[in-house]
C-alpha cells in the first residue's frame, strides 16, 4: 500500500507542468460488464500458455502487482 | 498483495473464491522467490510487455464465475464490501463464447507478409517474447523495429521493443549495447507519457538513487535467509538484482570515500583493449535535464572465447572515474572484492552515480574512467595485471 500511495504521488509528479490529467487513478484495460479480455500469457510456474479465463467457474480475485 | 492475502484468506481456503495474478516485471522469477517468501500459493500469469495496459500497480479486479470484470481497482479498506458485495452477487451467464472455451495455447508466430501493418508485427513480436522464445528475440527486436518505422511515437512499441531488448541483454544471445538501448527505448516511451507509471518503473528500476521511489528488490536476502530458516530451498533467480535494484533512495547525492591518490596515476599498467574482459557502460538514463541525475553501468564479463576468467588470488577489481564539469560523481572509485573462489567467471558491475547541478551548461559530460584488474585466460595459459580505459558519455539537456 505505500507503493500505491507513492505510485499515485509519483504520477502527480510527473505531470508537472503538463496539461495532462493528474488525478488518474491506476488503470487496466479491461471494461466493467465485460469479459475479460483472452490474452494469453506465460504461467509463472513453467511459462505454460495460461489465461484469466481459464480460471472461470468461480468467482476470482485478480491482483495485478510487481513483487517490487 | 500480503494485505488482501490475509484479509480473504478463509474465502480463499474454503473455495469460494481464487486469487490470480499477473505480474508486471522485467524478471518475473523474482516474483517467484517472493511468492515463496510470503508464501503465498495462487497462480501468477506473466505480463512484462504490458499487455494489460497497466498504467501503475498494484491494482485489483473482481471477475465474476462468468469471466465477466465486475469491479476494478479494488480498495484493501473496502475488503468488508467485497464480502458483502461482489462475494455474495449472483450473476447472470453470458452466451458460451467457444473461443474464450479453448484451452490457452500459443498460436504460431508467422512473420507479418505486409511490412507496412505495424500491428501485425508488433503482434508478431509481442509473441514471441511472451512465450519467451529467445532463440526467436531478435526476429522480435526486428519487428518492434518494423512496427515503428510506420508508427513513430507509440510508447508502447518503445517500452516493448526495450523489453525485448533487455531480454535479450539477460539471454546468452546478448549484444553489446542492449542494455542501453533498452533503456533509451523505455525513455523513448516515458517521453511520451510521463504518466505511465509501469515504464516509469522500469527506468527506476536500474536508475539513480535520487529518482528511486524505493529499494526494487532488497527484500531478497531478507527473503531467502527467511525462506532458509523454514528449511526450505529459495527459488533460483535467473539473473541476480544489480546495486541499482538494492539501493535505497536519496534526497541528496551520498558520495563514497576514495583513496587519497587513484590507482596507476601515471596510467603504466599495460592495456586490455578488450581481449580479455568484454565492457560494456549503461547510462540509466543517458539524457538528464540540469539537476537531475543518471545511474552509470559499468560492466565487466570476463571473454569465453579465450576462456578467460578472473585470478582471486590476488586483489579485486578496480575502477576509476572522472567527474564531467558542472556534475558530481557519488565518488570515483569503486574496489569490488573477489568471490571465496581461486578463479571466477561471475559478470562483475560497478556503478556510479552523477547529478549535474542546475547551472550546469547544456551539452555532453564525456567522463574518462579506467578499471584494473587481475585476468588469466587458458588458451596461452596467461595470468595478467591489465587496465582497460573507457569513456562514458551523459548528455545534459
């Protein structure tokens, strides 16, 4: 949590002095309502081809993160 | 990601619920080490080109049993209404969706046949890095390449092809300059959306100390002396983090003591234009306005050709750099110890920082620097005493 907090510091200053949106909180693209998008990505574990999808059939928390 | 953890932990346990991430890292192996340390067992996808198009991390999304997103940018504070909301909706199932239905593969990376589509070879290229196929990563440089030849100005071809780029600089297939230009690339990006907090990161990562929001990866030995105390074996990392990804921030530049004269003043020491141990300098990032600051590279890998390798029995490597005018080095010198062994053959890294004041005049530091070391190589069976110059160039805007 205080990488978020610094994150959304960070991103308040780096648009200093531009005309860009400073209050933009973190995004993702995927829409709400929608389904989430089949890409597929390499599973941590062995690199295997893996998607969000295949984990349907109950409800999921995603975190998208860096272990940094 | 340790917070929600523990508060969803009995949903998690029970089964009513799953945790996935993806991870938005350069190295994801590191990932695995901390998942590891914290002991945290749910399935992690890899995303370091971004795909997802994550503007800052960490972030959390609610997916129904449907595969439909039914909250993004979830608050740890409002855990209570995850429970009492999203865990307890019931949901509607959308019409089957045969392709979404088919188990995840690759498809097949055919290079585009119109040169002028940049997205098909920029598809082509985000393939073949996401499903890692090194022996392929230059096929997928050439197409990011491709891809912004028709398309100049697109931050995510550039922050791509970086990451292709740095991939390919931690592969056995590395070329010299890839760091570097890796780098530039993520600059190229970040240029063009200062407010892209992942390519923001990804400069960070290896930049200088007074531009670190915090340490990336010093919670490593911390994490394997922790998971070693459990009497378990850490997890391997690929490629070990470098003193950029340990430091810790700094408001101020620290300097570091030098000897009170450099090593080899009178510059006597015979010379290794590089037969011996390959160098290469990165310079993160390699452009800075007045009052900014850069993280200098300096890279030493001893050359496998002529099978050298570095003599332990005597002293450790030394480098020695000049300071440009206007700018300040966090000191000149820097003496990195040998490993227990008699001989090595370990990539060794010395870094530097510099931070030009604000009156520092536009134009390049050209900063002269040399390192001496102990080398033998086994083709002629030589054990030598050599010093290689080199010089760094930082551009002050």
């Amino acid at each position: 949590m205080r990488r978020l907090l610094f994150a959304m510091g960070a991103l308040l200053l780096a648009a200093c002095g531009s005309t860009v949106d400073v209050t933009a909180p973190a995004d993702i693209a995927v829409e709400v309502g929608k389904p989430f998008p089949n890409l597929i990505l390499p599973a941590l574990e062995d690199g295997r081809p893996s998607s969000i999808l295949q984990f349907r059939g109950k409800k999921t928390l995603l975190h998208v993160f860096a272990s940094w | 990601m340790p917070g929600w953890h523990d508060a969803i932990k009995d949903l998690y346990e029970s089964g009513e619920l799953q945790v996935v991430g993806i991870i938005q890292e350069q190295h994801p192996d590191r990932c695995r080490l901390f998942m590891q340390w914290k002991q945290m067992g749910w399935p992690i996808l890899v995303d370091s080109l971004n795909l997802l198009e994550v503007s800052a991390v960490p972030i959390t999304v609610a997916i129904d049993e449907y595969g439909i997103v039914r909250e993004k940018g979830l608050r740890l504070d409002k855990a209570e209404e995850f429970r009492t909301g999203f865990m307890q909706a019931k949901f509607e199932a959308p019409a089957p969706d045969d392709a979404a239905a088919a188990p995840a593969q690759w498809p097949a990376a055919v290079k585009p046949a119109d040169p002028a589509d940049p997205s098909a070879w920029a598809d082509f290229a985000d393939l073949i890095v996401r499903s890692n196929d090194l022996d392929r990563i230059d096929e997928a440089i050439q197409a990011y390449q491709q891809a912004l030849k028709s398309q100049a100005g697109n931050g995510w071809l550039e922050f791509r092809l970086g990451v292709a780029l740095r991939k390919r600089y931690d592969s056995d297939g590395r070329q010299e300059g890839d760091f570097q230009a890796a780098v530039d690339h993520w600059k190229a990006a970040l240029d063009i959306d200062p407010n892209q907090y992942i390519w923001r990161r990804r400069i960070q990562q290896y930049g200088p100390r007074l531009d670190k929001p915090y340490p990336f990866y010093d919670w490593v030995p911390q994490a394997r002396q922790e998971i070693a105390a459990r009497g378990e074996t850490p997890a391997g990392l690929i490629i070990e983090p470098g003193g950029a990804e340990f430091a810790e921030p700094a408001k101020v530049l620290a300097t570091m003591e030098a000897p009170a004269e450099r090593p080899d003043p009178g510059g006597r020491i015979y010379r290794d234009e590089g037969e011996f141990i390959a160098l290469e300098k990165v310079v993160v990032p390699n452009s800075i306005k007045p009052g900014e600051a850069s993280r200098i590279h300096v890279n030493f890998r001893p050359r496998e050709e002529i099978k050298a390798h570095w003599n332990n029995e005597v002293d450790g490597l030394e480098v020695w750099l000049n300071e440009g005018e206007g700018c300040q080095l966090d000191g000149s010198y820097r003496s990195l110890p040998n490993p227990p062994e008699v001989v090595s053959l370990e990539e060794r890294k010395a870094e530097f920082e510099i931070h030009c004041a604000e009156s520092a005049a536009p134009g390049p530091r050209s900063l002269d620097g040399y390192a001496l070391y102990y080398v033998c190589e086994d083709v002629r069976g030589t054990c030598l005493y050599r010093r290689q110059d080199f010089q760094v160039i930082v551009e002050v805007r």
